[in-house]
C-alpha cells in the first residue's frame, strides 16, 4: 500500500553512465515532482508534472530529463552522469495544481552516487 | 519569487524541553506554510500547513506552528520533545500565484539529548 515509491533505492554507477529512476504514485495525484538533495540536506525542486505536463522546469543540466508516461508514473533519465550529481533524489505527487498550496507526498528517496 | 529561510542550521535540546524552529518567508502576500520532517533515510512528510484562517495551526505528533504575518514568520513549536523528535525539519512556503510550486528552507538539524 505504499504511496509513492522510487526505484532503485540505491544506485551506484561511474562516471559517464545514463541511469534512470523510476517513480510511481497510487495516490491517484495529478500533479508529480522531482526534488534533487545535496549532501547539506538542500532540497531544490527540478521538475513537476501535471496529467503528463510539463509545468516546472527549474534550472536543471539538459541531460537531466524527465518523462511522464501517465500521470501515476514520473521517472527520471540522466546522462554522462558527473560526480556533481550524486545527491538523493525524492520523488513526490500532489493532489492538483492550485498554486503552490498542495501537500505533497514524498517517497522514500533514491541514492545516487557517481564515482 | 518566494524565498524562506530558516536561520539555525543545528538546535540541540534535551528530551522534555520545550523547542522552537525558526522560519521567515518571503512572499508578497500571504503564502502558504508549510512544516516538513525528515527522518534520517526517509522522505519528508508533512507536520502542519497554514492556508487561511487561524494563525496557530496544529499539526500531528504534537506540533504546532504560528502564522505571524507582521514577523513573516512561520515558528514550528513543541512544549515537550521526545527522542524520536531528531530529525531534520523543512519550512516551506508556496505562492497561492505559482503553479504547484513550493519552496524549501535550507532545513534545520535537531538532536536531542537523553
């Protein structure tokens, strides 16, 4: 029964590599994020979707990029992987977009560490 | 653009003690609020939030947090800390004009002392 989920947990890869991370909500939510956490515990949104829309794109390298199949799924491609992004990366989904005022459900995270 | 700063990086209390997180926003009127937890290895989970309405908002596991518009401030409160309490804790702000688009404070650290 769990809300939002994120695979894989961990991900370890080198330098150069293309991963993807995969996020899925049951929640029935319309609206799907990405929010990228440094090592100091900043959390910084990257993307949102909304019904498989594209409405938040913060300053993020172009060879991050996400793809909505369907507005339960919101998964996350990125390329020649640098050390730079080793972060943890949340996932979270929202009821709809009313302007900022949603309470967002987060999932449990997904390690990643580029070497 | 909304900005929100939480100005104590790290806050120590002992279990019992009564705890204050600090929270300023920067908004051009009035936002919403939000109070995030994060248990170490967890994602973040809701606490309170503050639409409208009531300025002292409660929120679940004995949290509360106080809407102070004059302050900009958005303080989280607890009379009586419990050691499951350590964690770090996310003021967010979102504009009621932006869509869907929060805003997370830099986090504060607490632990707290047997």
């Amino acid at each position: 029964d769990t809300a939002v989920s994120q695979t894989p947990k961990y991900l370890v890869t080198q330098m150069g590599n293309d991963k993807s991370i995969k996020c899925e909500q049951n929640l029935g939510h319309d609206t799907m994020y990405w929010y990228k956490q440094d090592s100091k515990k900043f959390l910084k949104i990257m993307f949102s979707y909304n019904n498989k829309e594209l409405i938040i794109n913060e300053t993020v390298p172009n060879r991050f990029s996400p793809k909505s199949p369907d507005k339960a799924h919101l998964n996350l491609h990125i390329n020649s992987l640098e050390l730079g992004d080793s972060a943890v990366y949340f996932c979270a989904s929202s009821q709809e977009r009313t302007g900022g005022g949603e309470t967002q459900y987060f999932g449990p995270g997904t390690r990643l560490l580029v070497l | 653009a909304q900005s929100v700063t939480q100005p104590d990086i790290h806050i120590t209390v002992s279990e019992g003690a009564s705890l204050e997180l600090r929270c300023n926003y920067s908004y051009g009127a009035t936002p919403y609020l939000f109070w995030y937890v994060q248990s170490p290895g967890q994602g973040l989970q809701l606490l309170l939030k503050y639409f409208s309405g009531d300025t002292l908002v409660q929120g679940i596991k004995g949290f509360e947090a106080e809407f102070k518009r004059s302050q900009s401030s958005f303080n989280l409160r607890k009379p009586s800390v419990h050691w499951s309490d350590a964690a770090e804790y996310f003021c967010a702000v979102g504009a009621r004009t932006n869509a869907g688009k929060s805003t997370f404070g830099d986090g504060t650290t607490l632990t707290v002392k047997p």
